[in-house]
C-alpha cells in the first residue's frame, strides 16, 4: 500500500541538523522559549507527553506552546496504537511541526506502561504505533531510540529495529547511542553508565542513506557535535549540555550549522526575555518558573556564579518580576 505520510519538508530536516533533546520537567515551554531567541533554527522538544494523559487524562493544556518556538517536536510516549493515533493527531491539530515517539525512556514508571526503551524489543508493534500515528497526523512522525536494551545485541537488534520501523513509514530517527539497562539502573544511571557507541550509528546512516539519522548521548559542545555531520550524520541532538549551557550550545549554532548570522548577545536574551516573564506574571505564573532555566546562560563567563546565585535566592519570592531579572544581570560585569 502507498504510505501517504508526511514524510518531512526539507525546511524540517535542515533544521533537525540541531536539535534540543526531549527533556521531562526541563524543556518546558519557557525554557523552549528561551532557547528559541539563542538560536532561531534549531529544531527544540517538548517535555515527554504522554498519550493516556491527552486521551484519557484530557490534560490538553499539556499541548500548549507559544508560536515562536516553531520549529518544534511533539514528544509522545505510549505503546497503545489506537490512542497513540489519538495523541498524534491532537498534536498535529495544536500544530506542532513533528510528533516523535519516545523509545528510549528507561524509567520504571515509563517500564510498567510498557513504553520508552523497552520497545527496542517490539519493533512490530513500534511499526504498529508510528503506523497508526502518521494515519491522522498532519506532521512528521519520527522516533528516538536507544542502540538496544539489557542483554540485546545492538548490531543486530538496532538493524532490524530501524528496518522495520522505516517499513511502517518513518524516515527520521534520532538514536540515543547507549543502550538502556533496564534493571538495576536508575534512569539518570542509564544517561551515563552505558557506553556510548558512536561508531554503530555512523554505520546505520552508512546502510540506510535514504533515512535522516541523529545521534544522541554525551555530546557536550559545539565542536563535538559537527564532525558528526561532516562524517555523514544527518543531524546532532543535544540534552544536558544545551540545557547547563545554553548559550555555549546554541549561541553559534545559527552561525556554525546553519550559515545564517550571530544572534543576540547573552545580555540582549536576558532583556528579550523581559516581555515574555511580563506576560507570564500577569497570567499569574511566577518568576521562578521561567529564571530555573536560564541559570546557565552565562556559564563560564565572569558574575556566572553570581547571576545564577541571585536568581536561585530571589526569583521565587513573592513580587519578584523583571526587576530581579535586572538586578541578576547587574551581577554580570560586561552587562553592568
Ligand atoms: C532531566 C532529563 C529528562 C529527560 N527526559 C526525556 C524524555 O522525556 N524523553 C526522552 O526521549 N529522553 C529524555 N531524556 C534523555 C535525553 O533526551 C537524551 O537522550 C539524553 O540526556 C542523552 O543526551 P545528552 O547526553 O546530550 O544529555 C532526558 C534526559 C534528562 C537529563
């Protein structure tokens, strides 16, 4: 049968060159907002959403996101076909550019609904899911995996995963380029005690160069996320890094990746931000809720200490506004 699925405009695959991880309780709307005005191409994450809690929960305001962040993936977790058909379609409809299946979550919680990593070891019904997500979803569905989890051997277990999955219509992967160890490691154990392998991912992009392949895991700067693209990978996803040091990751990224030009300096994001964080309060939010992710910004430079520690002790007071902000930054000596 014809696959008539979305399978990607360029404008999307270009900017998957970069991406920001999918991040749960970091990559939030406004931490996605704030990433948006460092680099205005990289391609930013939702949180995991998962599909029982838009289905069934209702908990649509899960959905919501400012248009600004475009362009930006849906992240979706679940192993239910029918609602997973659901969850795709409600995301497409909010108008998130790519819906994205997460099959590399090791944590228990994730485990006992029978999705994340665990469906390394069910490519049929993965196949299944992505089927039934592109069947309604006007956007690009694609996957995040692992090489593999516990006992699996990812140089034949990987293979097959992608074959099988790409059979059901998706082009687009980002692989997590360590397994998953499903028992005995915590979910944080599991982002850093199991090896990376660069290498096999490399060769997958070598058997399948008509699918656009990321890489994933433990890339921490700029400089070691490009030779993954002069080497033929189609696209570098970075997590930690580019939340701890947001600018560093994604200051030049417009410039370096994408050949377009430097974007604003760290002080010039913070002013940027000012009118967002406005209309945050006035909806009733607090401060906290945005500052928690820019404690990073300045890391490495001279008042990093300072700023990072004036925001922690004074953004979750009561009346804290745009002028903390401003007093955070007179802690910066180039911005004072
Ligand atoms: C706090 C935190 C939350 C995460 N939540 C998710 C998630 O919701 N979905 C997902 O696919 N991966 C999640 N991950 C994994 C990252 O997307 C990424 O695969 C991993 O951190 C390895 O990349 P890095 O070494 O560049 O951080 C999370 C990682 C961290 C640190």
């Amino acid at each position: 049968m014809e696959n008539h699925a979305n399978q990607g405009t360029p404008e999307l695959r270009r900017a998957a060159r970069l991406s920001v991880a999918p991040m749960m309780d970091w990559t939030d709307r406004h931490c996605r907002y704030f990433h948006r005005l460092i680099s205005t191409e990289t391609l930013l994450f939702t949180e995991m959403v998962t599909a029982p809690a838009l289905v069934r929960g209702g908990a649509l305001h899960l959905l919501d996101y400012a248009p600004e962040e475009h362009p930006v993936a849906l992240q979706l977790g679940g192993s239910d076909p029918a609602e997973l058909r659901q969850a795709a379609r409600m995301g497409a409809e909010a108008g998130y550019d790519e819906v994205n299946l997460n099959v590399g979550c090791p944590s228990d919680r994730v485990q006992s609904g029978c999705f994340g990593a665990i469906l390394m070891t069910r490519p049929e019904l993965v196949a299944e899911c992505v089927s039934e997500m592109q069947a309604e979803c006007r956007a690009e569905v694609t996957v995040k995996c692992r090489i593999g989890v516990d006992e699996q051997i990812p140089e034949d277990v990987l293979p097959a995963f992608i074959e099988t999955v790409a059979a059901a219509g998706v082009t687009r992967f980002t692989i997590h380029a360590r397994k998953a160890w499903l028992e005995g490691l915590s979910p944080k154990e599991n982002r850093d005690i199991p090896p990376l392998d660069y290498p096999l991912v490399h060769r997958m992009k070598a058997a399948y160069p008509h699918l656009h392949i990321s890489i994933n895991g433990g890339i921490a700067t700029l400089d070691d996320a490009i030779p993954h693209l002069e080497q033929g990978l189609d696209g570098v996803m970075i997590g930690r890094a580019a939340y701890h040091q947001p600018y560093d990751i994604l200051g030049t990224a417009d410039a370096r990746i994408y050949g377009k030009g430097t974007g604003p300096t760290r002080a010039e994001v913070v002013h940027q931000m000012l009118p967002y964080i406005e209309a945050h309060l006035t909806a009733g939010g607090r401060l906290n809720q945005i500052t928690r992710h820019m404690l990073g910004l300045f890391a490495g430079q001279p008042g990093a200490r300072q700023w990072r520690r004036y925001l922690s002790e004074n953004a979750h007071a009561t009346g804290a506004g745009p002028e903390t902000v401003l007093a955070a930054l007179a802690q910066i000596p180039e911005a004072a």
